[in-house]
C-alpha cells in the first residue's frame, strides 16, 4: 500500500538553522525507494528552502503554507493574496510598529529593521546545533568551510512583488502583539502563532483565511486520488496544527512544542536525534 508523508521543514527535517541528520536523509530516500511518496509541507517559499534541504530528493512540496503545492515539475496550485488584502495586512503592520517578512512563491522580502535581528536569533541557534551534533556524534556539515549563508535569504521591500504575496512572517516587540494584530485585520485573515522564539515580544503567520498546511495536503490528496487515511503528517510547530486535523496519521517532533504534542496521534525523537527515521520505521515505511 502506497503511502503519503507531508513533512514540515524548520524543525523537522532540518534543525532551525541548517543542521539535517544523516539518518533523515536515508530515511526519505528509503522511504521513497519502498514505494511511498515525501512531500515537503512548510510555511517556507520555495525559493527560500536551504539547499541541503533540496538535495535530499521529495516527489512533492506544499510551501508558503498551504499556498503553493507541486508535484514533481508539476504545478498542481498556486494562490495568492488579492493586492487589498495586502495592503491591509501592511497597514495594519504599521500601525503596530511591527517588523515582518512578505512571500512570493520564489521569494522573501524583509522590511527595514527585520534582517539583522533574525539574522542574529538564527546565528545562535546555529552554534547550539552545531553543539548538539557534537553531542550526539554528527559531523558538523560545515567544519572547516567558510559561514554558511544567513538562513532566510531575504530581499528588500523594495522590490516586493506586492500582487504574488502568499503570505507574511511578522515579530512584534509586544507580548500581545499576536492578539492585536489578529483582531485588527478580523476574519478574513487567519492568523497563527509563530515558532521564532525570540525574546520579550511576540510572532506569527498571516495568511487568508482557509490557506493553510490542513487545506494544502486536502488539495493535493484530491489531485493525485489518495485518500486522506494513507496521509502522514509530521512537524512541530503551531502552523503544523491544521496538518495534523486532516491526515489519518500525525505525529509530533520530540522538540515539538508541549501542546501540540498533546494533538498528535504519535511523538517521535528530535529533530537531531533520528526523528524522522524513528518515525518512518514505526509507521513500516522503512
């Protein structure tokens, strides 16, 4: 029997800087070669996904959350924000003095102030994996090369593409910044927790309403005449919620947040420590 994984990326396959563990790696490809298809499911453009990420091999993705999705070369659907919706979320944004990053299917486009303090949240959270690979006696991919390169490659707002955005990253500097933002733009946008730690404020995702990774992979199951029980969903963070509403299997990150640890059928090992192929083995598709 033909299964279908839907993998979230940041924390799942990769750690939240760009630290991927050999076994993850085997365990995709085996998977694969067993018969059953990987699917890339994350709240990431397609043109910002690490290329170590890439070189693994997938037969799908479903990116920019639920708003974008291919098979192959095959571009199955793609949606975007109408230009008021846009502007709307971008006015609010500044009323709010909040920071935040707008995508394109291709790319990320930073507003002023946002690049250098995620680049800096990102550079430490780089050296602690580098730390836990050591722990757990996982060659550094980067020992002896030179920096590798900031992990969202973003452009400037300048040159956004304001009629292709799919969707927005934002930090505010206030603890209730994510409420604030949410009640102001109302219904018509769904608004999700974010899962970038930084310090003394708050994060999330905008997206319209019904945009997300849940209707994504409902999408791509109908395109390719699977049914929902052969789907398998794993992540760990609160935009992976909705994936794990709709597939028969979901299964949680060992350094998944506690809660939503709570909303999976199954937890796995961290990211770091053989979770995926821990997973794969346990559902038999390895």
């Amino acid at each position: 029997m033909t299964r279908i994984a839907f993998l979230d990326v940041d924390g799942t396959i990769q750690e939240h800087g760009d630290a991927v563990a050999p076994s993850t790696v085997d365990a995709i490809r085996a998977a694969r070669a067993n018969g059953h298809l990987v699917f890339l499911c994350t709240g990431r453009a397609s043109g910002d996904l690490h290329p170590r990420v890439r070189s693994i091999g997938v037969d799908g993705a479903i990116t920019s959350g639920g708003a974008h999705a291919v098979h192959g070369d095959r571009v199955l659907f793609s949606e975007t924000m109408p230009r008021a919706d846009t502007d709307r979320m971008l006015e609010v944004f500044a009323q709010e003095g909040a920071h935040y990053f707008l995508q394109t299917d291709a790319a990320v486009y930073a507003s002023d102030g946002i690049g250098p303090l995620v680049d800096e949240f990102f550079r430490a959270r780089r050296e602690r994996a580098r730390a836990h690979l050591a722990e757990l006696g996982i060659p550094d991919p980067e020992e002896g090369g030179a920096e590798p390169p900031q992990f969202i490659a973003y452009s400037p707002m300048s040159e956004a593409r304001l009629d292709e955005i799919a969707k927005a990253t934002f930090i505010s500097a206030r603890a209730d910044g994510l409420e604030r933002i949410e009640a102001a733009l109302g219904e018509r946008f769904h608004v999700i927790r974010g899962s970038i730690p930084l310090p003394g404020g708050s994060n999330g995702e905008v997206a319209l309403r019904g945009i997300d990774k849940g209707s994504g992979i409902i999408r791509v199951l109908r395109e390719l005449g699977l049914d929902t029980a052969d789907a398998i969903g794993i992540g760990d963070s609160w935009n992976d919620a909705e994936m794990f509403a709709v597939v028969g299997t979901s299964v949680a990150m060992g350094n998944a947040d506690e809660e939503l640890k709570l909303r999976a059928d199954r937890v796995t090992t961290p990211v770091l420590a053989d979770g995926i192929w821990n997973a794969f083995t346990d559902l038999g598709l390895i």
